[in-house]
C-alpha cells in the first residue's frame, strides 16, 4: 500500500478528463466547499496571508486566486476584511467556463470580487498586478513542468507575496478520506477524485523542489493541519503602490457584483 505514496501519481482525475454529468458537477461545487472547510482551507488562509496582510497593516489590499473554483476562499478573504475594516479587491481566475461563472454567481452580495477566464500558465495580468496571488489546492492537477510556469507566473503578478495551498500526499490523509468520505460524500466526482487529489498531491520536499526550479528566493513550505501544505514565497513582480486600482491591463470580467 505505502508504495503508491512513494511519488506523484499521474493519473488523471475525472474533473480534468471532463467525464461527469452536468448534475454531478453542481452537485460537487457544494459538497467541496463543505470539505474544503472541514479539511482547513480557510482555517489554513487565516494562519497564513491573513495574518501577513495584518502584519503589513495596510488598510486596502488585492488578492488574485489562481484556480479559484467557486470562489469560496474570496468570500472568506472578504468576509474578514470587512471585519477588520479593510478594502478589498478580489479577482477569481477559472479556465473552466462554468466555475468563472459559478464565481460570479455565488459572491453577488461582494461587490469587491469579480471573476475572470484564463490560463495559469499565462497569467492575463501586467507584472506587480496583485498585492497577493493564492491558490488552492489547484497545483496538485498540474505536471511538475506546469506547476513550475504556474509559480513563475503568480510570482510574476504578485507584488507582495504568494500563498499555495495543497495537499499533503500522506497515509493517513489517505485512509481517512477513502474511510470517513465514504459516509458523508454523496457525489461520485468528489468520493472518487478527492481520494485520487491525495495521490497527486505533494511531500513538503517535492514542492520546494518545485519552488527553486521556478526560481523562488527565500521560498518556504510548511504543514499545516490537518494533511495541507502552504508554500508561501515573497514576490519577483514589480511592487506597485498600495492601491485598488488593479491596471488598465485587467481582461473583462466574466462576472462582477452590482
């Protein structure tokens, strides 16, 4: 069994073969947000550009999430900086048609974020575009060569820092998604993809590999509980002054709050 944790498994998922119904796709945005929650995205997000953002004490800041699904850590990111009376500007990147809408769709109520088309590995944005570029659990449906553009091109964007989160290829993380996901899972797409994200995810070494080879300075990876990785690296963009004004250079929204 511990054989299969040795390396990155390349099989492909469902969610990247494309072969799932309609109905089980909506039916697999709901559920993930629930397992993103009880597996700690937006307890992971607090521990980390959170907490940056409050140590930098700017009162306004953007925040560009590559592979941002629904949008769900957007509305979190939103959420927290209207308690803590920070302005935010918030872009949703999705090359999935129906996410980029789904963003749009489901963060009405936020004015401050918007949905954009676009491919990872060619960022639509000018360099420094971003005070932050996040991304969660994303990098684990790339090749090692994709992840390293991805990286190259968030750090190109970011003009502070960027925070990846992903899965910790662990046993045990294993044989508690194949166990416990089975009660509470109701969706093939996400029983059966969600165990394979496991397998084609990352040990803390192989993804710091992957930070030198996009050439990340002073570049760190970290566990954070329960089974999530966090590699958090500052930025090779251009810094811009603090601003809300994302560039004139920012592509049409797919969808954006009234």
């Amino acid at each position: 069994m511990f054989t299969k944790f040795q390396q990155r498994s390349n099989r492909l998922e469902h969610i990247d073969i494309g072969d799932y119904t309609a109905e089980e796709y909506e039916g697999c945005i709901g559920e993930l947000q629930l397992v993103n929650n009880w597996m700690g995205d937006a307890w992971t997000l607090k521990r980390t550009l959170f907490r940056h953002i409050q140590e930098e004490g700017a009162p306004e800041f953007s925040v560009l999430d590559v592979g941002a699904g629904s949008g769900e850590l957007l509305r979190i990111t939103a959420r927290w900086a209207q308690q803590k009376r920070k302005r935010l500007r918030g872009v949703g990147l999705e090359l999935n048609e129906r996410s980029a809408l789904a963003i749009a769709e489901e963060s009405e109520r936020f004015s401050e974020i918007s949905a954009v088309r676009g491919d990872a590995l060619s960022l639509p944005f000018p360099d420094g575009s971003f005070d932050y570029v996040i991304s969660s659990l994303f990098t684990h449906h790339l090749t090692d060569r994709q992840i390293v553009e991805a990286l190259r091109e968030m750090s190109r964007v970011a003009a502070r820092r960027i925070f990846v989160i992903d899965l910790h290829r662990h046993p045990v993380a294993y044989l508690l998604y194949t166990t416990i996901g089975k009660l509470i899972l109701h969706t093939r797409l996400l029983r059966e993809d969600g165990a394979l994200s496991i397998l084609r995810s990352f040990k803390p070494d192989e993804l710091g590999r992957l930070a030198a080879l996009a050439k990340l300075e002073k570049a760190s990876v970290q566990r954070h509980f329960p089974f999530r990785l966090v590699l958090s690296a500052p930025s090779a963009g251009v810094r811009r002054p603090p601003s809300l004004d994302i560039s004139s250079g920012t592509p049409p929204a797919v969808g954006r709050a009234a």
